[in-house]
C-alpha cells in the first residue's frame, strides 16, 4: 500500500511540475535585459492550432501516459504476488 501511495504521489508531482512549468512563453534574458519570447507562433503552432490537432496530440499523449501507469500498476501487483509465495 506504500509503494502504491508513493508511486502515485510521485506521479501526481511530475504532472504538478509539468502543468506548472509548461507555459506559453518562455522569457530569455540576453545582456541583462529580459525578451518575453512568443511560441505561440511558428508553423507548425499555427498547423495543430488551425487544424485543432493539438488536441488530438495531447490526448494521444495522456492515454500513452495511463495506459503505461496502468502497466506498472499491474507489474507491481504482479511481482507483490510471486514475492509472498
């Protein structure tokens, strides 16, 4: 019941430092001076957006995430079981 608690706190701090960090822009500092710098922009930003793939991407990626969460899920249960016979 630890690991599982564990393992789960862990992942929902990974997704706590990736929804936090991943923002729209990015600032760089550059002779002391700091440039905001916009990455709405580019070709292919403008291609997933105008075509609303972007979100046929990132559901792509959250059901790639579960479904390995769910395979280690089920390994840990496994190996739990052979290790107590």
């Amino acid at each position: 019941m630890a690991n599982r608690f564990s393992f789960l706190l862990l992942a929902g701090l990974m997704f706590l430092c990736t929804a936090v960090l991943g923002q729209d822009t990015a600032t760089r500092v550059i002779d002391g001076a700091t440039q905001q710098q916009n990455t709405e922009t580019g070709p292919v930003n403008e291609f997933f957006r105008s075509n609303s793939k972007i979100y046929v991407a990132v559901g792509l990626l959250v059901i790639i995430f579960i479904c390995l969460v769910l395979y280690l899920v089920r390994l840990d249960r496994r190996l739990t079981r052979l290790e107590k016979e």
